[in-house]
C-alpha cells in the first residue's frame, strides 16, 4: 500500500551552486559489441555483407529486418533505432544513386551497431549516429572499402579490461557530469538500478545535448501532437502498449518513442509511495518494430508480476511498452496494442491546416484530449515561450501563480490553435454548460473567475523556478528532477576548434521534461493521500469492531475509495471528462490495488441534485 508520509518533511530538490558541481570526464562514445554492413540485393533482399561481433552476439536473421523498416526505398537516408535482447541497436540507412542496372541505379545499405542497454533506454547509442552516417556514405561510393568499418570496430568494440577500469558502475549514471543523490529506501522488488537515461542531467555551463540526442525533438513533439500529448502521457503512466504507426523515415518516430517513454517515468521519490505491485517507474521503449516482431509481442502479452530476484529486462516484460511501424499490418492486429497512434503521412507537414496524428484504442475509439488539456496546453506554451524569452533576458521568469493570471493566459493562449485543435479535444458536455451558467448566475461570475484562477496558478506551479538550470528548485512533493534529462555531452575545452556553446540550449528540453514529471507527482501524490487516509480510517473502523462489517462490505461489491471532484482537480485532470474520470480508477488500481469511485462536480440545492 502507499507509504505514509505523515510526520515526514515535505520533498525537496536543491540543486548545488556551479562552483560545487564535479565535471567527469567520460567517453565520447560507448563501447559497441557488434558493428555490421547490410546490403540490399535485387534477388537476395537484405543480406549482412560484413561483421564484426562480441561471441554469443546473434545477428544473423534479426539485425536486417531490425534496421531496415519497411518503406525506406522511398527516403534517401535516415537513422533507425531499435533493440536486440540486452542491445540497443542504432542503424545508419543511405539509398544513393549510382549507374549499375543490376542494382537499379540505386545502392542501399545501412551501416549499425549494438551496444548494451545497461547504459540506458538506447545505451547512448545516439553518439555514434555521426560515425555510422559517415561510413554509411563512404561504403555507398564504394561499397568495397570495408576498411573504415575495421578501423571503427578496433577504436570502438567492448574490451573486458576497458570495464575493469572503468571508474563508475555502468547501473550508475555514467553519462551526466552531475550527481545528485537520492536518498535510497529499502528495495521493493521493481525498483531498478538507475540507468544513464535516469541520471542527473542538469546543464552545468559548457555542456550540451549531443547532436543526435532524441530529447532535441521535445518541442516537435509538443507541436506534432499539442494538446494529444496529455491523453498519450495518461496511457503511458498506465503502462499500455502503444503503437506508432508511420511512414518512412523513421527517425523522428523513434525519437518520439524516446521521449514519450522519458515524459511517462515516475520520479523515484514519487514512485516509493506506491504499492509493492505497482508497474515498473518507467514504460519499456522498443522503438522500431516489424512483422517480424509478431511472435515477441504476442509473447509478451502474458503478464509477469515483478521479483525481487528477477533481472531488469525480465521485470518489466508484459508491463506495456512503446514502439513504432512502418509496417501497417501491426496497425491491423488490435490484439498487440491497446493504443494506436497513426502519424500524418510525410507530405501533411505542407497543409494549409495542420494534420493531426489520430489516437484510437482496440475497438477503433478515438482518444481525444479533454477542455482541461487544452486549457494546460496553452499554459505550456506559454510558459515556454517565456522561458525561451528569459534566456535572452536576464532576470526574468518564465512563469509563476502571481505572473501569469487566467485572462493573461487566455490573451497570450494562440487561438488558431483552439480552431484546428477542436477536432482533438472533446467538446463542451451539457453538464458542465448548465453548471458554469448556473455559477455564474449565482455568483455574479466570482465563482468561474475564482476557478480559473486556482486552475492557471496550479499549471504556472509546473513551470516555475526553471528558469535557469542553475536556479535552486524546492518544491513539494518534488518530481526528482534528477531524472529529467540525461546523456549530456561534455565539452572538451581543450579542444581548438571547439566552437561556443550556448549554455541555455537545453533549457527548454529540461523544461519541458520537469514539467511532465512535476504533472505525474502532482496526480500520484493526491491519489496517495486519499488512499492514504481511506487506510487509516478503514484502521480506525478495525479497531473500533467494526473491521468484519467493513471487509464484508467491500467483499460483495462496494463501491471502493471516494473521490470527489476537488481531487480530481488538484490532479490537473477534468472534472468533467468521463475518460479522466476512468483513468482515475485504472491509475488507483495499478498502483495502490484500491477499488475507486469518482463523486462528479454538481449542484444541489436543498439537497436536490440539480446538475
């Protein structure tokens, strides 16, 4: 059950001043346990023409559907990321023109690597995309130079005597020049080692994200989906499978993969308060998948309660996941997913109204984001574009309660954003019109205005005291801004031909990431208390007799934990969206085993219900 905080002192996170911050130097690139050329022949297909791995390392049948997705004749290059047992895989793809009927004027090949997952979601794999681009384009002018893959895998393969020296264990964050410890509670089974993509990732200055790092695609992601990406963040939390469904290229997809699966973790401080049986604190990333991913995933289905005694992988297999396709027959197999998020095709990024990607579950229902999510989205936004401003303008904020007021929201909010958004968000229900009239009738309009007050301080929260990496953040029930980003590249200040770094180009990434996290802590934090002052009361009934009565109640149907519609909008979430109201109940079932019931927002009047 959850953990009680009562007597505790409130959660806080201090970042330490730069003068105290302890830069590691650490590799540029992490080692590779196997590196291979696929080539693709008119009659063959694909087929590896030359390898290089670690003994007990597969690659034959599983690297060549792995890196070439579906649909990649169409493209002239892209990065395809993917994972391979213990390995996350990353694969250069180039299709260059050449004068040779047999191969079709075309020459397509894909240069990749392996390297281990134990370094993090992709095993900071994304640090050798520059070097496999390279390859890539020497061995597509001439395939038979195979020598640069050589001289790659003596620099770069995995040494046993490399690890033996290795200073930090790879379980640590071994990519972020910070550490901030947490303090560590006993272990609870699923509780797992924090990886390089769990780690500290605050910007110390001189730092910066690497170039091929997925987090650099944050903002696209906020305006490829806009408001979608709360109902997607709710799904991911739930540990559902999802499902992208796109066309070629890829590497944007599996950057969103990337990054959806980072906006979903639970912070470590949050996640102890959790049950014993809760899913995993993070959502499994998969990122491209194919047809012949079909047996996996049908395998995973099975569920698989996490131990103590099981490995990392092991625990979080048949705990959701998501991935990406370019093969639409997964589309097609509603049994492997439960959310199905199809991409706009390529060319909709040239419309005059902008595209939307479409979110539907199993039975084809589209899932749509709530009038609260719009409102946030907006919030968001505007938050950031503050930040970005105070990046340029020393000294200000990008947002807090007392700065950004309801109407200065509503007048900075874009409204062309509310008319191409209104076929994602669900429309205004009768319920909600008759109750704000009524409000506003009986108050004179203090009531809606007191609320849309409470509501955009309680978004402005989110955002504040980010508006520099270095800023002392305390807040409560902190959302361990030490996971929100990570694998940052050092800079080698040595080097000459460095060129400058702008030390607040991860700003708005980090924002974002925090913000995401600080959303999920806010939701868990007021579900644990209710559950937590249910169990305390339910022990006041044991003690006092009346325990029997009580479990015989609960035993034949009661309705479970009460929660009214106040809690439901100190979560953040809309009071009068019936899928909120759902998700409540599955997010209380997955993670505290309770039973709940959601008391709607209404008016009564001389005890009759009235709306």
């Amino acid at each position: 059950m959850a953990a009680s905080r009562r007597g505790q002192p409130e959660l806080q996170v201090r970042l330490p001043s730069t003068p105290s911050i302890a830069i590691t130097t650490l590799p540029d690139l992490p080692p590779i346990h196997a590196l291979f050329l696929i080539d693709f022949d008119v009659k063959a297909g694909y087929t590896i023409s030359w390898k290089a791995s670690r003994p007990g390392v597969e690659l034959e049948g599983v690297v060549e559907y792995k890196s070439l997705p579906s649909g990649l004749h169409t493209v002239p290059d892209d990065l395809i990321y993917f994972v391979h047992g213990g390995f996350a895989g990353l694969s250069a793809f180039v299709n260059a023109p050449v004068e040779d009927t047999e191969t079709r004027n075309a020459r397509m090949l894909a240069v990749g690597v392996l390297v281990p997952l134990s370094y993090g979601r992709l095993g900071r794999a994304w640090r050798h995309a520059e070097g496999l681009k390279t390859m890539a384009s020497t061995l597509a002018a001439n395939s038979k130079d195979t020598a640069v893959l050589e001289q790659y895998w003596q620099k770069n393969q995995f040494r046993e005597e490399a690890v033996e020296e290795e200073p930090t264990a790879p379980s640590e964050s071994v990519e972020s020049p910070i550490h901030l410890r947490t303090p560590s509670k006993a272990s609870r089974g699923h509780v797992r080692s924090r990886s390089a993509s769990d780690g500290t990732a605050f910007l110390p200055p001189g730092h910066r994200l690497s170039p091929y790092h997925p987090a650099r695609s944050l903002t696209n992601l906020l305006d490829t989906f806009g408001p979608l990406i709360f109902p997607i963040q709710r799904a991911a939390l739930l540990r559902k499978r999802i499902l992208i469904s796109c066309h070629a290229p890829v590497q944007e997809a599996c950057n969103f993969v990337y990054n959806i699966s980072i906006l979903s973790n639970i912070p470590q401080p949050t996640f102890d308060l959790l049950s014993m049986s809760s899913p995993p604190h993070r959502l499994r990333p998969l990122f491209s998948i194919g047809i012949h991913d079909i047996p996996f995933l049908m395998e995973d289905v099975k569920p698989r309660r996490n131990s103590s005694d099981s490995r990392e992988n092991e625990q979080e297999t048949g705990t959701g996941w998501i991935a990406c396709t370019t093969d639409s027959i997964l589309a097609k197999k509603n049994t492997l997913w439960d959310v199905l998020i199809t991409m706009p095709l390529p060319h909709a990024s040239k419309a005059k109204h902008h595209v939307w990607p479409k979110v539907e579950n199993q039975n084809g229902v589209l899932i749509k984001a709530t009038q609260r999510d719009l409102r946030r989205f907006h919030s968001l936004k505007t938050g950031l574009a503050r930040l970005q401003a105070s990046a340029s303008s020393p000294g200000t904020s990008p947002t807090t309660p007392r700065t950004l007021s309801p109407i200065a929201a509503q007048d900075t909010s874009d409204t062309f954003l509310d008319e191409e958004a209104e076929e994602i968000v669900e429309p205004l229900s009768w319920t909600a019109l008759a109750y704000n009239g009524f409000m506003w009738w009986a108050s004179a309009g203090e009531q809606a205005h007191s609320e849309q007050a409470e509501e955009s301080a309680q978004d402005a929260a989110l955002l504040v005291d980010l508006s520099s990496p270095w800023a002392n953040i305390s807040m409560s029930h902190s959302a361990d801004l030490s996971t929100s980003i990570a694998s940052l590249t050092p800079r080698r200040v040595s080097a000459p031909t460095s060129t400058p770094l702008d030390p607040d180009e991860a700003r708005t990434e980090l924002a974002i990431i925090a913000y995401f996290h600080r959303l999920t802590t806010q939701i868990l934090s007021v579900l644990a208390d209710i559950v937590e002052s249910e169990s305390d009361e339910e022990e006041d009934e044991d003690e006092g007799g009346h325990g029997a009565l009580l479990s015989a109640s609960a035993g034949n149907g009661g309705e479970g934990v009460r929660i009214d519609s106040e809690a439901v909008a100190r979560m953040g979430l809309d009071v009068w969206s019936a899928a909120d109201a759902e998700f409540v109940k599955a997010l209380a079932d997955a993670y505290f085993e309770r039973r709940t019931y959601i008391e709607g927002k209404g008016v009564e009047i001389c005890g009759v219900r009235v709306c």
